[in-house]
C-alpha cells in the first residue's frame, strides 16, 4: 500500500512550514542551546496561530492518498471480531457521560471499570457527546454488552479519527527530515502498522491516537523544541501509564539537555519552565480529584499489583524464555526422576494453563520486587549512556530501550505492550544496516506475536495477508538502500541465523496452523454429542484460549488443554527468542556507538 | 534479474492486496443473512453444496425446487459439489440434507467466503494476471501492473461476488481465458473454456454472439482450405466440450430426455419480463409506457429477443465485415495475432449490453458482464482518453445501480469504501473541475451530482407511501440512460476500430493495418 502513492510528487514548501526552523535537522545532534530554545519557542507561539490550518497545510497529494486508502480499508474492517476491550471502552462512555465525575473512578457497574489515567477520562467524556446523539443507548450505564450497529460504527470511527493525531505527526517527521525519502517510508509504514490495525482496528483500543501524541513529543525533540517534548510527555503519560515505561528516558534527556548546559551547569529558567509545565499538565488532569480527595481511589485503580507475572498468553518477553525453560526442566526431571526439590505449587501451574499467577516448578520463584529490580538496572545502564551523549538519536535508541527493558523483564507485561518497543525502533530503522536489521527481527516476532489476540478464524487472513504486505512493503524500499555484506566469518554465521529464524516463522505459522486439527481429531469425536461447544464466538477447537474472557472458560482435562496451550506455547517462545536477540542486537549497538554522534 | 525479481513482487503484491481487501469485504454481512425462511443467495449456493453432494445428479434439477432449486447449468453444480465434499470432510453438520438449511455458524459462514475466495485464486485471478500480460504485453511493466490493479480491485464484481455472495468471477475468468487463447490464436481451446463459461452460468450468453461470430470469421478469414478445417475443429471442440458438460444428463449415463431438467431451470422464460427495477430499458420506459399491460408474457420474450437480436446485430456485423475484409488485405498467416481481435472486446461489450438493456428477465448484477470487456478496455487506455474517462463513469454508475441491492444486504459500508478505493487506485477523481470542451467530464459531474444528490435524499427523506420504490425507479431513470450511450458508444467504436483495420470502402485497401493491438 505505501508503494501506491505516487514516488514522484515533491513535497511542496507550505507558508506554514517555512517558519519550521530548516537547521533543526542539524540542530538535532547536540544539545540545544537556551538561544535556540527562544528562537524556537517563538517560532512555535507563531506556528500555533492556526493549529488546524497547520496540521492539514501542505497535506501533499500523496499523503492524502495515502489517508484515502488506509481509511477506506480500516473502514471495511467494522464488521470484523472485537474484544471485550470493545464494552471496556463504550462502558466508559457511559460512565462519563451518565455520572458526575466524583463517581467516575469509583463506578462498579460492569466488571470493566475506568483504570486509565484522568486524560483518558475526559477524552471519553468528550467522545460520549457525540455518542448520546447519535444513539442513546451507547451511554446508558446498565446496558451492558450493547453491540448495536450503531456502537460498532461510532466507537471504530472515532478510532479512525483520533489516528490522525499519529498522521499529522508523522507528515510532519517527513517535512524538515534529513533524508526525505527514507523518513516518508518509515512515516507511512508506521502509520500502516499492522499492530495498530490489529490492536486498535479490530481488537479495539486507541493506540494509534496515543502513540500519536508519543511521537508529537518526538517530533518537538527532533525539531529541538525540548519544551514541547516534555509537555507532550505529561499529557501522554495522563491519557495512559503504560508509557511510564519510558519516562526514565525523558526524564534523563529532558534533564540533560534542556534543563543543564552542554558544561554541566543548571539552567535555572529551562528547569523551572520545564517543571511548570509538567506540573500544570498534571494538575489539569489530576486537579478535580485531588480535590475530592481520590487520589488514593485513583492509584489503586492505576497500578492493581494482584495480578500474576506473566498474562494469560505469554507475552513473548524474558519470563517468558524462562517459564519455559521452567516446564521444559521439570518434564525432564519427572521422565528421568532426578531427586529435585520440586515446588508442588508449581506442578499445578503447569496443567492449569497459566491462568492467573504463574508458579516454577523447579526455578526460584520470582516477585515483582525482583522484576523491578532487574529493569531498573538494566535502565540505568543505557540511561548513563544517554547521560553521557544527550542527542536526539541517542534519546530516541535509549527510549526504545528503555520500553525494550520494561517489556522484557515486567511485571504482568501485555503482548500489546510490544508496540511500545516497535514504534520508536521504526524511527530509527533507517540510520543503517545494523538497526534495520534489529528493526526486521524486532519487528516480525512482535508482530507475529500479536496474532493470538484475534483467534478467531475469520481474522486470520488478515493479519497474516496484511502483515506479509506491510513487511513487504515496508522492508524491501530500506533493504536496498542500507544493505551491507557481513564482513566478517562471526558476522557471516550471525547474518545466516538470522535469516534462518526470519524463514522460521513460516513453519511456525504452519505448526500453529495445523497442530490444532491434529489434536482435534482425537478429542472431536467427543465433542459431536455436544454440539453446543461449536457455536460458542471462541471455539476451543481453534486451538487458541481466548485472552481476554478465558477466567469464564470452563476447565476441561488437563491433557486437552496442555494440547490447547501447546501452540500459544510455542509462538511465545519462539517470538521471545527474537525479541531478546534483537534487544540484545541494539543495546550493543547503543552501547558501542560513539559518543559523537 | 533483480529488477524482474522487483517486477513480480508488484503484480505478488497487487494480488495479495486485492484479496486481503475480498476477504476484509467477506466479513460483512451477505444476502439474506439472517433473514428465514429463504434467506438469500449466501443459503443458495450453501443449499446446492448440500444437495449435490447427497442426491444422484438425475435429482439435481428435480430436487425440491421451491427451496432454491439449482438453476444454473452442470458446471456449476459440479463445483459446488467439490466444495461441498471439502466442507463436509472438515465439518459434516455444515452440509447435512435438508436440516442444515439456513446454518449461519462462524465457522460454516468462514469457509463459504473460503470457496469464493479460493475460486478466484485458482480461475479469476489467473486469467487477469495473463490477460493483462498477453493483451498489455507490449505496454510499459508501470502500466500493466496499474491495469491489473485496476482490474483486481473492480468494486462492482467484488461487492457481489465477496460481498452478496455469488461466483461470478467463475464465469467471468473463464470468459477472459478464453479471450487470452484468442489472443494467442488457440481458437479451439479459447472456444472449451468459453464452453465453461457458459456451463458455469448461462448469463454468458451474452457474449456468445460476439464470441460465435468471431470464431466464424476467423475461420472466414483463414481463407477456404484452412478455414473449414477450423470450423470443423471448433465445432467438434465445442460440441465436445458441451457433451462433457452435460453428460450425466445425456445418454449413454441418463435418458435423453433427462437433459429437459436442466435446460428448464436455466432458461425461466416462465417469470416476468423485469423482477427487480433494474436500468435496462424495459424497466426504465415502464415508468412511461406499462409494457405488461400491452403485451402479453409469449410476445413480451418475443419482443425483447427482437431487439436484442437488433442490440447486437452491429457488433456481429462489424465482426464478420471485418474478418472478410481482412481476409482480402492481409495474409492472416503472416500476423500471430488474429487481425480481428482488437474488434472483439469492442463487439463483447455491445452484445453483452444489448442483453442487459433489452432481453428477458435481466437482474441488477447482470451489469457486471458489460462490465468485464469494459474493464477489460479499460485497462489498456492511457487517463484522460475519452475510454478512460467514459469507462470509469460507466462503472461508478453500475455501482450504483446496485445499490439498492446491496443496502439490502447491508452493505452499505463496503459499497462506499470500495467504490473510493478503486477511484482512487486508478487517479480518478469524479468531482475535479472538468477541463474546458470536455464534453465527457460534464456529463460525469452531472450524473455525480445526480448520485450525490439521491443518496442524500434517501438518507433524509422516507419516500411516500404512494410511490414506495421512489428511489429504486430514480435509480433506474439515472443509470438506464448511461448503460444506453455505452452501448451506442461500443457500437460506434467496433465500427471506428473495423474500418481502421480494413479501410472504409469496399475496395482493396493499399494501407498497411493499423497496429492491430491498439484496443484504443
């Protein structure tokens, strides 16, 4: 799809974009300077004249296209599957709309109550406006599980609209970027990402209107204006806390760069200006409950510590490799019947499936305090680095790192959280061969890791269809302008690896594909005196539990459902293999780049 | 090597695009979902999959007609019968006799949009990309692989075929193999899979006078000798190709007169003139002259075989002038490519548009067989050309003459959707500011703002009680006169294309033919 869009119209420059500093592409390597601050700051209170006439100025037909093509089919995707984050969501329409907002965090209507920051809050108090007039019923707080037509449309709309928060901020990445071509293909791929459409556009949620604001404050860092950054920071962490999983970085970057000279004094002004607006941000949002008093009500909502270490599926991280290497290790021990100290606890965790919190059978057992311990090390490790080198490039590899590590060795980490990795990675996938290529691995395992959250079989052909097009589309224009032979036997044998695991998931997806026919054949001619079971929305003869209501599932046999977990098993595994690598891959490469650059 | 390597991974990509956007359409509702005790054309096709795989092919034609009987020839059956025995081999419950009517289970409705898709991979899709090689292959690789898009993401076909749920693209592929053999100069084959096409559904009859007559004037152009020879050939072929179609219903495998079965469901002459408001000229001068109330039914079909007959004498008569002349000029041994082929999709499109316009019990989705030669001119012309602007008009409107089947099934949302894809995959926009003296571009913003205008309507105002079909017969008064001009406009240009291949007059032409490849 990126491809359509003709290669050949220049981008014209707009009135707009001319008072757009064109040294910032220059500026962007050091620190900036308080002198450029200004200059930039007051070119911005300029820019913001007509924020909507800006947006959309110099809006080049290509872009447009671009837009067309990917509303049209997002649109067709509607009718698709969506989860329970679908009800997640419109109950939160009806809670702000139908309650005062001291009730709000206190709501216990549905089980899905509002456990998002304040932002977020008032972002669905304001979606729920219009959702009144265009049906009553989407706001009405008792009617639960609502799936009209209607709802459908309304909610995958105003996903489709708020995504271009994600647009306008990637257009603009191209505008003033170094290398034009490049950054256009990076912005749309991005744009195009198949885990926004799988995760936003079907499964239902609004990350491409979250990383949007994500990469707004990336786009101040870039054009220098470290002020923006921040302010874009703060009223992203209110929409959503997951992203504090990368607060460490802009937290040292901010700090560095902005608020201390090149020499290492304090800059007084920059500080005090930085931490007016982050408090200001953080007072509007949090104001009307500090207030009330509901701060406490709030964090207990925010931060639930009662869950277990890994989620229902697996998210393909650290844990992952271990539980795994957990199971693997007692199944060994029970054929060869080593003398082991075994935890009893955890042979029970095995058959159950990992619903709820996982126990090892053999490793020491791990809390959230060791977890915490391990990421922050690791941080603090690449937060020296971007202490010591504070420019954008390396901001922007540090801050990938930063989620890298909190996605690796997190407590309750989401598969979804993935994106939180992939999306800053991409900006930097066209530098040169040795990222591009951690952009690939990274890229393809968290994708094909995001699969099992649609299970059912009408969605298949999507994701799969979509996913080969987009890394098609997306991999083939960058390979030929960054590739480089491996130039050492080392780098020979790593770069064939590589490639091995690449064609890996092909057999992957045809183990993933094929084993539950295998497995259901012994155990169909059980199922036909219960016909029921086929018409339930998640077939357990798919092979795949269903992540979000698989508490509800009633529990089979042990050996049925170790049949049934089997290929989740291996998906997450295999994907965490490559995740790990390609960490591995960029911290390297972060750790070893010069401090010049 | 590497830039061929490029090469194919477009036309790879253009084709997974084109299915990743079927399928998407797949997941929308389709006719008569959820709606018992018929249901809709989704429960037809599901219906025959079911019978045919469990009754012997002499009740086929016989079984419980008023449940959806099977009403299209053998072919047909045959893959519904091999879908049918797929299905049940994964899931029996799906296709079980009589009590699996009206099954609309997730999993039964995902592998139904599987056959559709599956068939079009196998016949539809091929015969596109190998058209588009042998017909285009001399243009430019950029413009091959836009008029393959062009062709792929066509949303009238895919609105009916993914959407509605119908196997239209079957027959339609088959028509474009045969057009491909043509091109190369394989007549008897191009005539087996014409044969196909129309053992897979009778509508491509449509085409069969232009597809007869330029069989039979390549056999006149061949000269005396070489050209009985191919006659017979083709005859036999055909003939054959038929047999085997029909087989189980002819003998020495049934009595003869088992093949009345069949033939009696294919050609319903029993049923009205019109059944739906559709934009042929029957319906669209209903509004003024009540042909039932004139007529009766037996000079009714008379009637309209009368003036398809008319609707296409043209087209066969540029066909057959053309071959004879060409047999005067050219050394027809000398040229690969047959000299009267660049007439044929000309002569497909008024034959095809002539029936829809004026023959018997037409349906609203029969457009998509003008359609195809249309597309298939289409996606040879450079934009901006009078074909290219024209064509595109041609099929916005045909679209739209769908629609109120496909509000019907809901399908509201795939009808805009694809409709704004393919306009834009092709660069074209319908409401730009016609440039000065293009006549073309006028009358396009006109019959937009018409469309524009309707949809707007129907969404605010909720007709009379009076006129309940107010909007379906405005729909037809829009479309109608478009489908009109293009078929006087095909006629026109098969003769425009006929001359240029063998001059004017009668006399021997001392000019060499024009570029015989120019479908301009």
């Amino acid at each position: 799809m990126t491809n359509n869009s003709n290669p050949r119209v220049a981008f014209p420059s707009s009135p707009a974009q001319s008072t757009v500093p064109r040294t910032s592409s220059k500026s962007q390597l050091r620190p900036t300077g308080a002198a450029d601050v200004k200059k930039i700051a007051t070119e911005e209170a300029g820019n913001r004249r007509g924020l909507l006439s800006t947006l959309f100025s110099g809006v080049t037909p290509s872009e447009w296209a671009l837009l067309g093509v990917s509303t049209s089919i997002k649109v067709l995707l509607f009718p698709a599957y969506r989860s329970t984050d679908f009800e997640v969501h419109r109950n939160w329409l009806a809670i702000t709309h139908s309650l005062p907002i001291s009730r709000w965090y206190y709501d216990t209507t549905s089980e899905w109550t509002l456990d998002y920051p304040p932002f977020f809050a008032y972002f669905e108090w304001l979606l729920s406006i219009p959702a009144s007039i265009v049906d009553k019923r989407i706001v009405d707080l008792q009617n639960l599980n609502y799936d009209a037509w209607s709802v459908v449309v309304f909610q995958r709309t105003t996903v489709i609209v708020t995504e271009l928060v994600l647009a306008t901020a990637l257009f603009r990445f191209v505008r003033g970027s170094v290398d034009q071509p490049m950054q256009r293909i990076i912005s749309a791929s991005l744009f195009l990402h198949p885990g926004f459409l799988i995760v936003d556009h079907i499964h239902f949620q609004y990350n491409g209107f979250l990383f949007g604001i994500l990469l707004w404050s990336l786009l101040m860092a870039r054009n220098g204006n470290l002020l923006g950054c921040g302010f874009f920071f703060a009223v992203l962490l209110n929409f959503k806390h997951i992203y504090m999983y990368q607060a460490p970085a802009y937290f040292v970057y901010l700090l560095r760069a902005f608020c201390m000279s090149p020499q290492g004094g304090l800059n007084v002004s920059n500080l005090l200006s930085l931490a007016n607006i982050v408090i200001a941000v953080f007072v509007v949002s949090f104001g009307p409950f500090i207030l009330m008093g509901q701060i406490p009500q709030i964090i207990t909502r925010l931060f639930p510590f009662k869950r277990g270490l890994n989620h229902a599926y697996w998210a393909p991280n650290g844990w992952a490799l271990v539980t795994a290497a957990d199971r693997v290790i007692l199944q060994v021990i029970k054929r060869t019947g080593a003398d082991f100290a075994l935890n009893a606890e955890g042979i029970a965790s095995t058959s159950r499936g990992l619903v709820g919190d996982t126990v090892f059978a053999v490793l020491p057992n791990v809390k959230p305090i060791h977890t915490f311990a391990i990421t922050i090390a690791l941080q603090s490790i690449f937060m020296i680095k971007l202490w010591r080198n504070p420019t954008y490039k390396s901001f922007l590899c540090a801050l990938t790192l930063c989620g890298y590590v909190s996605y690796m060795f997190g407590w309750h980490v989401h598969e979804k959280a993935v994106l939180l990795v992939l999306v800053p990675l991409s900006l930097l996938a066209a530098e040169n061969h040795a990222l591009f290529r951690t952009f690939v691995i990274a890229s393809v395992a968290g994708i094909y890791s995001l699969f099992p959250l649609l299970f059912t079989p009408a969605e298949t052909p999507v994701k799969v269809v979509y996913s080969i097009l987009w890394m098609y589309l997306t991999f083939q224009p960058l390979v030929r302008r960054l590739y480089e032979f491996p130039r050492s036997l080392p780098m020979v044998v790593v770069d064939y690896l590589e490639k091995l695991y690449l064609a890996g998931f092909c057999a992957l997806h045809l183990f993933v594909t094929v084993f539950p026919l295998i497995a259901a054949v012994p155990s169909a001619q059980q199922d036909t005196s219960s016909a029921s079971n086929a018409t339930i929305a998640c077939t357990p003869r798919e092979g795949f539990i269903c992540p979000e209501t698989e508490p509800l599932l009633s529990s089979t046999s042990s050996s049925g459902r170790a049949l049934e977990f089997l290929p989740l098993m291996v998906t997450s595994v295999y994907c965490a293999i490559g995740l790990t690598w390609a960490f591995l891959r960029l911290s390297f490469i972060y750790l070893k780049s010069s401090s010049k650059s | 090597m590497h830039r061929n390597h490029m090469k194919e991974g477009v036309t790879v990509c253009s084709v997974l695009a084109a299915l990743w956007i079927k399928w998407c359409v797949g997941l929308g509702s389709y006719s008569g979902a959820g709606i018992p005790p018929m249901y809709g054309d989704y429960e037809a096709q599901r219906h025959w999959m079911e019978i045919t795989q469990h009754l012997p092919t002499s009740k086929w034609y016989t079984y419980k007609l008023q449940y959806w009987g099977l009403d299209y020839p053998p072919l047909t059956a045959y893959h519904s019968y091999l879908c049918g025995l797929i299905g049940s081999s994964i899931n029996p419950t799906w296709f079980t006799l009589d009590t699996s009517r009206g099954i609309e289970t997730e999993d039964s409705k995902v592998f139904m949009r599987y056959t559709v898709l599956i068939t079009d991979m196998v016949i539809y899709i091929p015969a596109l990309i190998y058209f588009v090689r042998s017909w285009h292959g001399n243009r430019s690789k950029r413009t091959q692989s836009l008029a393959l898009l062009c062709l792929l993401l066509q949303p009238s076909l895919i609105l009916i075929d993914n959407g509605h749920f119908q196997f239209n693209s079957a027959m339609l592929g088959f028509t474009i193999l045969a057009l491909n053999c043509f091109s190369r100069g394989y007549e008897s084959l191009g005539a087996v899979f014409f044969a196909a096409s129309l053992g897979f559904k009778q509508m491509s009859l449509y085409y069969a006078p232009a597809i007869g007559s330029y069989l039979l004037g390549r056999c006149i152009s061949l000269g005396r000798r070489a050209g009985t020879a191919t006659f017979i050939r083709l005859g036999v072929t055909t003939l054959l190709s038929f047999y085997v179609i029909f087989c189980p219903f002819l003998p020495p495998f049934a009595p003869l007169e088992s093949i009345l079965d069949p033939l009696i469901r294919i050609f319903p002459f029993s049923r009205g003139i019109f059944e739906d408001k559709v934009a042929n000229m029957w319906c669209a001068s209903n509004v003024v002259l009540k042909w039932r109330a004139y007529f009766t039914q037996a000079s009714l079909v008379r009637l309209s075989a009368a003036f398809t007959a008319l609707g296409f004498a043209p087209a066969v008569l540029n066909l057959m002038v053309g071959s004879w002349k060409a047999s005067i000029i050219v050394d027809s041994t000398k040229y690969s490519t047959p000299p009267t082929l660049p007439i044929l999709p000309w002569a497909l499109l008024t034959s095809s548009m002539s029936f829809f316009l004026f023959s018997f019990q037409v349906h609203e989705k029969t457009i998509l067989l003008p359609l195809l030669p249309l597309n298939l001119l289409m996606s040879g012309s450079s934009p901006g050309s009078f074909t290219f602007e024209w064509s595109a008009l041609v099929n916005n409107v045909a679209v739209f003459s769908m629609w109120p089947l496909l509000r019907r099934d809901g399908a509201a949302i795939p009808y805009v959707a694809l409709t704004f894809l393919w306009n834009r995959v092709i660069g074209y926009n319908p409401f730009r500011k016609p440039a000065r003296r293009s006549f073309v571009r006028y009358i396009a913003l006109f019959v937009y703002v018409e469309i524009t205008l309707l949809h707007a309507l129907e969404l605010l105002i909720t007709p009379p009680s009076r006129y309940p079909d107010l909007f379906p017969v405005l729909n037809v008064l829009v479309c109608a006169p478009i489908f009109g001009v293009t078929w006087l406009w095909s006629i026109k240009r098969s003769t425009e294309v006929t001359w240029a291949i063998s001059g004017i007059g009668l006399r021997r032409s001392r000019g060499q033919p024009q570029d015989v490849k120019d479908l301009k």
